[in-house]
C-alpha cells in the first residue's frame, strides 16, 4: 500500500474523531501470513429490543487500515460515520496492536492472543485483548477483542465472531457484540452486528 495514501487516511480520521464507532476496532484474528497490510469496509448495525431505542444512530460504515509494524505487532487507522436518515456523524481513531503470542502451524498452535490499545481524539481510548482460535485445519477462525475504557457509547465492548479467509487474500468477517455501561442508559445492555471484508495484498504488490 503507498505511504502516501496510508498517511493521509490517518490524517483524516483522526481529524474526524467527532464521534465512536460501533466497532472500535479490527478483528481479533492476526493478518494472514506473508501479508503486511490491509484494508478492509465493516458495515455496522444496532440491534435492540422491546422498543428501546439505542444510544447512537442506527448504522455506520467505516474503512479500516491496518499495518504490521513487525513480526508481532501492527498499526491500525479507522475512518467512517454513524448514520441515519436524519444525520451523519462522523469518526475516526487510531491504534496499535502488539501479539503475545501467534498462531502457527508449524508448532501446531492455533491461538492467537494480543493486546491493544486504541482511541480518537475527542471521544473515545479503549485498551483491548484481541484473541482467535483457527477452527481445525478450515479457513475459518473464531475470534474476539473484549475492550475497556471511556466512551459514550459505554465502558465495556465485548464482541464475538467468525472470520473466513477465502483465497490468498480475501477475509470474510461477521460479528455481533456488546456495549456495556452507556452514559446514556447505563443499566441498557447495548447491542449491535456487523459484516465486513479486507483484502491483504501480499508483500511488496502495490
């Protein structure tokens, strides 16, 4: 991915940070292997119950960079808006990840544990655990990325989901999850869903 593009999207987003995203971060599961970077669209969507309403927009759509910075660690931007058919709010953050401990064939591991930390500029910092497991020998990891800190959209996120590589560069996500202890209803358990899809260029294509 150029640099230059890579760093204007990060100028950009975090010049947005005007609000959260319901997704306020990147998948638990690690890039694949021999791929440094990806971009990727997530579609998010609130999901409640008996009538009560959530405490943001009912959607949002954002675009989300990632970087390894090294063999056990990544750089990440987001950038994208809350929406409705009355308004839109914008957002964007950034922040890094450093993996503990990696899945890896060759020894027969299939976990994949980290910790990260990330925020925008006005609204949110949130300090997280991403964690995947591959299901078998299938393309297909179960993953997580549990998270705490302040935001108004709650102080707890706790997302679950599957993750599908499909081909060399392609990766298929669906999650749903949870927001805990909003500002606005703080006894309201928060619900939302998402879909997405990355491409993961291999080293050294542009």
């Amino acid at each position: 991915m150029p640099n230059s593009i890579w760093w204007s999207f990060s100028g950009l987003s975090l010049a947005l940070s005007g609000c959260v995203p319901l997704t306020p971060g990147p998948t638990g599961t690690p890039l694949p292997k021999g791929q440094a970077s990806s971009v990727g669209v997530i579609l998010d969507s609130n999901v409640y119950f008996d009538g009560n309403p959530p405490p943001v927009e009912p959607a949002s759509l954002q675009i989300l960079l990632r970087q390894m910075v090294d063999a056990d660690s990544e750089f990440f931007v987001q950038g994208g808006a809350l929406f409705s058919v009355h308004t839109v709010l914008p957002y964007g953050g950034a922040g890094y990840r450093k993996y503990l401990h990696q899945k890896s064939d060759e020894h027969g591991s299939k976990w994949s544990i980290g910790s990260e930390f990330s925020g925008g500029l006005a609204y949110w910092i949130r300090a997280g655990l991403p964690i995947s497991y591959r299901v078998g020998d299938l393309p297909i990891w179960l993953s997580t990325n549990p998270s705490v800190g302040f935001s108004w959209l709650g102080l707890l996120n706790v997302p679950v989901g599957l993750d599908v590589k499909a081909g060399d560069h392609w990766q298929l996500q669906a999650h749903a999850g949870t927001w805990w202890f909003s500002s606005n209803a703080y006894d309201l358990v928060h619900f939302y869903a998402t879909l997405g899809v990355s491409y993961a260029p291999s080293r050294g294509e542009k």
